[in-house]
C-alpha cells in the first residue's frame, strides 16, 4: 500500500483516523464527513450529507459498466450509499487514513461488495494501480482542496477514457480572496476559482459549474452545532476531541466565508479532452 509522503498530507491523515476512531466510539451509524446539501432544514442531518453525495452521482451521469474512481472516500459511506442506488460495474476507493480505509474494506467485506467496491491507501494525486485509460468516471467530494492540485487534475485525466469525466463537490476561495492562498501551503492547496480552472483547463473541458453555496452553508453552520453538542461530552481522547474542536472553527470559518462571498462552493463537471 502507498504510504502518504509529504508532512502535510500525513498531517491530514492523521487528522482524519482521528475523525474514524471518534465516529466509531459514538457509533454513528452513518459515517459520513460533508457538510451536506440542505433542502430542508427539517431533514435530519445525515440526510442532508447522503443528498450531496447523490448531487454528485447525478452530476456524474454513474451508470451500467461504468468504472468509477472515488478520492478522498471518508469512511466509504458514500460508496456504500452509490453501490444502493445505482447501477455500476465497479468503484475503486482511495483515502490517505489507513483506518478509513480498513473500516470500508472490512465493511465491504461483511456486505458481500468486496468485488464491487475496492477501497485502498493511497493518494489522489497517484492512484496507485489504475492503469491509464481504465475509468470511466472520477468523482471527489469535498476533499478536492487538501490536493496537490495540478498534480491531481494531471493524474485524473491520465485514467480516465478519453470523454470520461472527473466530478468535484469543492470548497475553494473566491478570486477577491486570493491574497488568503499566500497564507499556508494549505490554503494554497485550496486555491481560488479561477486559479484551479486554470490547471483543470489543462486536460479537461469544463461541461458545466454549478454554484451551491446557498445549499451548503446551512449544513456548514450544522457541522458546528453537531460538533459541539457531542465532541465535549463524548468518549474521545484529548487529540479527538482537539481534532474535532479544529473542525468545527473551520466550519464556522466555510460558513462565514460562504455568507460573505470570501469562499465558493460548486459542483464541477469536467470532461477529458
């Protein structure tokens, strides 16, 4: 299995099997890691994660025979919620957490889908073992801004059949808050809009962008409460709870940013030239 390499990325990984370890010791039953796609705000919480992953799907146009690379799986919820509602031929999963990754395979496992849904360690920017040319479709849902960009969009178009397409649910800055991206190497991992579309343009034809802040933010805003209403009461070690209190200002930093036009949030379909 492919080791993550750069301290940055072992930094995120090490965050997100923190995130793994919390959700298994409250037992949630569904894993998800997004901040939803809300069109009530009477759904309840999981339901509003579970509809921005089926935006995504329906983004996709994921059908029969369709070879499909999912990056940045969390838990593998999303995979699972795919392999119940639409037909396809088989999904290879990349995460960064060793401990997401064990818990979707041995998920899978237990489900019978070990031969439909394959989950592996590695990054987005290397797809360890996917051979040129061989998926039809590649899809990221809010983990496209912990990316090497221009590496990832790079990577992606290499596996793709030529008219494949790549679909990112992504968080990035708008163009007047570029001068945020000099911050960290982090925030430059983010990037603004026109600055990603720029290194996308490279090996892809934008089909469409949808902006969807309006649908995000209330579900951003959620992220906090949930945070806060379980991680200081909850059994979790003191890096868990550090991890989680760490998200939920980030939260609240996304949902501002949405409200005040800082940050974008859209829903990007890319064709292979």
């Amino acid at each position: 299995m492919e080791a993550p390499a750069s301290p940055l990325t072992r930094s995120i990984a090490r965050q997100y099997d923190l995130f793994q370890s919390s959700l298994e010791t409250v037992d949630r039953p569904r894993k998800f890691l997004n901040y939803g796609y809300t069109l009530s705000r009477k759904q309840p919480y999981e339901d509003i994660q579970a509809r921005l992953c089926l935006e995504v799907f329906d983004a996709a146009g994921i059908g029969p025979g369709h070879v499909v690379v999912d990056v940045g799986f969390g838990a593998g919820e999303q995979d699972f919620l795919l392999a119940r509602t639409r037909s396809f031929a088989r999904l290879v999963g990349f995460n960064i957490s060793e401990r997401q990754v064990h818990y979707a395979s041995e998920r899978a496992r237990r489900e019978g889908l070990e031969d439909k849904l394959d989950f592996r360690l590695g990054e987005a920017e290397v797809l360890p073992g996917v051979e040129p040319e061989s998926a039809d479709r590649v899809v990221a849902i809010e983990c496209a801004f912990y990316f090497d960009r221009p590496r990832f969009y790079a990577r992606a178009a290499e596996v793709l059949r030529l008219g494949g397409l790549l679909v990112v649910a992504d968080i990035t800055f708008a163009d007047r808050a570029a001068f945020l991206t000099r911050r960290d190497a982090g925030s430059r991992r983010v990037g603004t809009r026109s600055a990603n579309r720029t290194e996308w343009e490279r090996h892809f034809r934008t089909r469409s962008l949808r902006a969807i802040d309006r649908f995000v933010r209330p579900g951003a805003q959620r992220t906090v409460f949930e945070i806060c209403k379980t991680a200081p009461f909850a059994d979790f070690s003191a890096d868990e709870r550090r991890a989680w209190m760490r998200m939920a200002v980030s939260s609240q930093i996304v949902a501002l940013g949405l409200a005040l036009g800082f940050i974008h949030y859209d829903l990007i379909v890319l064709e292979k030239r």
